[in-house]
C-alpha cells in the first residue's frame, strides 16, 4: 500500500516538477552560459594582462558581477519581477525562473569560466602572438581550446548552483521541484514527498557531479 501511494504520488506530483526543473535547467544553462561566457571573455580580455587591456571596462563589468553575485538570489528574484514580467509576459513559471536565474546565475558563470580561462599558460598566448595570430584567433585558438578541461570542471559547479537556484525558485511560484518540496511536502507534512524530493535532487546532483569528473578526466 505505501509504495502504492508513493508511485502516485510520484506520477502526480514529482514527475511533473521534476520535469518543470529539467526545463528550467537546461534554460537557464544555455543563457546563462552565453551571458557568462561573453562576460568571461570581456573580463579576460580587458585585464592588465589581457589581449587589449582596459581598466574602465574591466572594473565596470567586474563591479556589475559582483554586485548580481552579492544579491541573494530570492532577494533578486523578486526584485526584478516588474522586468521579468514585462519580457516573458509573467512572473510565475517555469520560463519567469529561467530569466530570473539567468540574472544571478551569469555572473556566477563568469567568474567561473574567467578563473578556467586564467589557467593558460601566457606563454602559449606569446607564442601564438609570435607567429602573427590575430586577437580572434589567440582568444578562441588558444584561450578557450586549450582551458577546455578547465571550464568543463568549473561549469559542472556552476549547473549544481544552477540545480540549487531551481529550487529556491519553486518557492516563489516557478514550479518545479522546490514548490513540489514546499507545497506538497512541508506545508502539507507530508514526508514522503518531502524526502522523496530532496532524494531526486541529491541524485542529480551526484549524477552532474559523477558526469562532469568523468568528462573531465577525458578531456585532461
């Protein structure tokens, strides 16, 4: 009878919010690395030691980052609700969180992926620059080929944050499993759902974890 109840439960319940995350996931994976990405590069490419140096640019960008970062994400969250619901059209639902997680996952994205582009060795930069390589080629030639397995360690991190800005999301009515986890679960006692979330999240988790070391070692 209780694992009757419980794969009801399931099918009617987790499955759907389980799917809502996978959603919000994998979206605010694909913006978040595209804003993070472009950030990182600026970041890299303006530093003292950059490509072509400029220090106004680079505090600019490196102040707005760390300002986002500063911000609890429920705090952003809400804070931007006036936006989120001007470019979606809502502030609730899977696509809602996908825009907010994207303010505060990017500058998370950024600095993870900067730190992964410093781990170049300057000297192959020189040596590219030597043989009369553009700033194109040296950026994406060399900087972002060769810090591959880096990024690669450094953005499973990054999609676990992501996972974890899912789920606080769900609380401010995205969906998925954090609202599962509250609505269903907590506000209603009710353990099996309660736990049963939060054993699909730690799943995930080590599933991200598991994949991202082993491509990781791959790529080394």
């Amino acid at each position: 009878m209780y694992q009757y109840e419980f794969s009801e439960l399931f099918e009617r319940i987790i499955l759907p919010g389980l799917l809502d995350t996978v959603v919000m996931l994998l979206g605010s994976f694909v913006t978040c690395t595209l804003v993070g990405f472009t950030l990182a590069l600026v970041l890299v490419t303006t530093d003292a030691h950059g490509l072509r140096p400029n220090r106004a640019v680079h505090e600019i960008v490196s102040t707005v980052i760390s300002m986002l970062r500063s911000v609890p994400f429920i705090i952003l969250a809400i804070s931007i609700i006036p936006l989120t619901r001007l470019v979606v059209g809502t502030s609730i639902g899977v696509w809602a969180a996908v825009f907010a997680i994207t303010f505060a996952g990017s500058p998370l994205i950024a600095r993870l992926l900067e730190s992964a582009f410093k781990e170049v060795n300057p000297s192959l930069v020189e040596a590219a620059r030597s043989f009369g390589a553009s700033d194109w080629q040296i950026t994406f030639r060399v900087i972002v080929t060769e810090s591959v397995p880096a990024i690669v360690s450094q953005m499973t991190l990054g999609v676990i944050s992501l996972l974890g800005f899912t789920a606080v999301a769900g609380t401010i009515g995205a969906g998925g499993l954090g609202a599962v986890a509250l609505t269903y679960g907590y506000q209603n006692f009710n353990d099996q759902i309660m736990y049963g979330t939060v054993a699909i999240l730690v799943v995930m988790v080590i599933g991200i974890q598991l994949g991202g070391n082993a491509l990781y070692r791959r790529l080394r």
